[in-house]
C-alpha cells in the first residue's frame, strides 16, 4: 500500500477508503513542517497550521483535477497558509518584486565567536532559520523536498526566474557568512 | 570571455551555462583563487543544504487529524443543529400551548364541588369526560381550522429552513472547489 502514488491513493480516498487519507499524511507532513517551521520561526503555529492545510486539503480533494502534481497542490495549500497566518499576525508580507529586490543580512545576526562555535552542518541549520520567509521556503522546497524550480514557481505563483534569483542569493550570503569565518580556512 | 559574477557562478553549479561558458568559468576557476575559493564555499554551501535534515510533528500528529476527519463526517453540521432546534422548539411550544388550553378548559367545565364531596372516581370520571367533551370542542368546526392553520404554519417553516439549509450546503460545496 504505502508504495501507491499519490493519485492512487487519492482515488481510494475518493472512493470513501478515507483511512487511506492516513498514508497522504505520513508521507508528507514532515516536509511540509520543516517548510513552515522555517517559515513561520515557530514549532506550535507550524504544526497548527499543517494541521488545517491537510484537513483543507481532505476536504477540497474532490476539487483536485489532477493536472498538476498532488505535491504541487498541496505544498500550495502550505505556503498560501503560512502567508495568511504570517499576515494575520501583522507581519510584513513583500510581494513578489519587492521580495526579488529585498535585501537582508545574515551577518549582523551571526557574530564571529558564534560561527567559530559551530560546525558546518549545525551552522546552516541554523542560519536558513534566519532567512526571510520566502527565502527559506525556497531553501526547503528545492533542497529538503527536492522540488524543480518550475514546481517550487508553481507553488509560489512567482516567475521561474525570480525562483532562481531568490535561491542563488539565500546561497550566496550562506556562503559569505562562511567564507568570513574560520571554518572557511577548516572546510574550504 | 565571461566576467564570472556570483550569478553566474550559482549557475555554473547548477549546470546552467552553455559548454562554452562552462569551459570559460573552468579555466577562470583555475588562475584565480580568489574565485576557487568563493566557488568551493558555494559547493560546501550546496551540498550542506542537500544533507539538510526535516523536523519532526508530535508522534499523534496523523491520528489527531484522522479523529478529526472521522468526527467531522459523522458530526451534524451547524446549520442542521439550528434547525432541527428550532423545530423542536416550535413543536414543544405548541404542545404546551395546546395542553395549557385543554386543562384550562377541562377546569372551567368541571362542576364546582370536584374534590369536595364526591368520591375520587367520580373526579376522574368527571376529567376524562371533560377531557373528550374538549377534545371533540378542538377537532370539530372552528377548533379543526386553527389546529390545521398552526400545522401549515409549521410546514411552511420547516419548508424554509430546510430551502435555506439547501442553499448553503451549494454554496460551501462551490466554495470548496475554488482552492
């Protein structure tokens, strides 16, 4: 059972096997957390909000033509959710240009001593935590969920090309927060 | 010859240049090491970010959201609980109407002296003959015409509850399909 794609196991669900519904979850729900952990800097809004986006997705899944993958549906549901809540708590949501355009810096929140501190692995984690929203979606869609750049612009109704100029800056200041520590001189 | 910029260094690693402008970026690489060193943090960068681990919910996670699919299916939604009040209520109310004036009627028909000096059989006799004379009074004549207004009432206003509950139900079932 739990090597049936996705579609599959909707049709079953479709035919009233809800319990099936169960397998949809399991496969997803940790991926879609880490997405709205980093999103939402919160553990308990997370998993609140994981929790109404699989009961949206249950109950709109007669609604789903198919057409696009049940991924992409869902992670939409996601990110549309997690917007809305970040909305809802008043705080600043950039549309899609001024996102592009937005700058941030990840230096003037890492100091030298706390880098030197860490390793490598424990460093990114930490640091894409303290990416904008979008960013660290991005961040998680493309490398934690293994998403295509067409899938992750689908998701966030964003230009394909302005995925690629969110990612390859995320990128850039992970590695200039790297090269201005001495882990560079360690790994590099 | 390419100026190689971060952007297009992001995309050398991605695979995204042509041959050319790959062989180009290869060979930049290899005189510089200023740039060898940024492409070398980009790699690390890359790849930390692929070994990237997901968090974990709550171990009831699933099952939580299943007790809450099942509930929900099995639940009587908000709209039907109201109605349904509503005509119990309804129905509630004229029985004790209808009840209040049966009593009140059997009382005034009753001879004065009930409890005083006849016996205790004579009383019930007395009530149930007092009890049909009233009821023959409600469903004879003018009585037959208020009872069967009261019901019509009642049946045109469960039609329109039940119109109302139709409406919403499309509604939410139209709502639904827009996500």
């Amino acid at each position: 059972m739990r090597n049936l794609s996705d579609q599959e196991i909707i049709d079953s669900v479709r035919k009233g096997n809800e319990s099936d519904y169960s397998i949809i979850i399991n496969r997803y729900k940790n991926k879609a957390f880490s997405m709205l952990k980093r999103m939402l800097k919160n553990e308990f809004d997370a998993e609140e909000v994981l929790q109404d986006c699989f009961l949206k997705a249950y109950n709109s899944l007669n609604s789903f033509k198919g057409e696009a993958k049940f991924s992409t549906w869902f992670y939409r549901i996601v990110y549309n959710s997690a917007l809305t809540k970040l909305s809802s708590q008043k705080r600043k949501i950039e549309t899609e240009m001024t996102s592009v355009e937005d700058h941030f810096d990840l230096e003037s929140n890492y100091n030298a001593d706390e880098i030197e501190k860490k390793d490598i692995n424990e460093l990114v984690h930490k640091i894409i935590n303290k990416l904008p929203e979008k960013y660290s979606a991005i961040i998680t869609m493309f490398y934690l969920n293994e998403m295509s750049i067409e899938e992750i612009s689908e998701v966030m109704q964003i230009t394909v090309s302005n995925v690629k100029v969110m990612l390859h800056r995320s990128r850039n200041s992970l590695r200039d927060l790297v090269l201005n520590s001495r882990l560079a001189e360690e790994l590099i | 010859m390419i100026q190689i910029t971060d952007e297009i260094l992001n995309k050398y690693l991605d695979g995204e240049l042509s041959r050319e402008e790959a062989e180009q970026v290869k060979s930049g690489l290899s005189t510089s090491e200023e740039l060898q060193k940024k492409y070398n943090a980009l790699k690390l960068i890359h790849e930390k970010l692929f070994d990237m681990k997901e968090d974990e919910v709550s171990p009831a996670f699933t099952d939580k959201i299943m007790n809450q699919i099942v509930s929900r299916k099995f639940a009587i939604p908000k709209q039907q609980k109201y109605f349904i009040v509503s005509i119990a209520t309804f129905i509630t109310l004229l029985c004790l109407v209808i009840f209040g004036f049966v009593i009140s009627a059997i009382i005034s028909s009753a001879p004065s002296s009930i409890g005083e000096s006849k016996s205790v059989l004579d009383s019930v006799s007395n009530l149930t003959d007092g009890l049909v004379t009233t009821l023959k009074h409600l469903f004879s004549g003018s009585g037959l015409s208020i009872i069967g207004s009261i019901f019509s009432l009642l049946i045109i206003i469960s039609g329109y509850f039940f119109f109302e509950m139709q409406k919403r139900a499309k509604a939410n079932l139209s709502n639904g399909q827009h996500l």
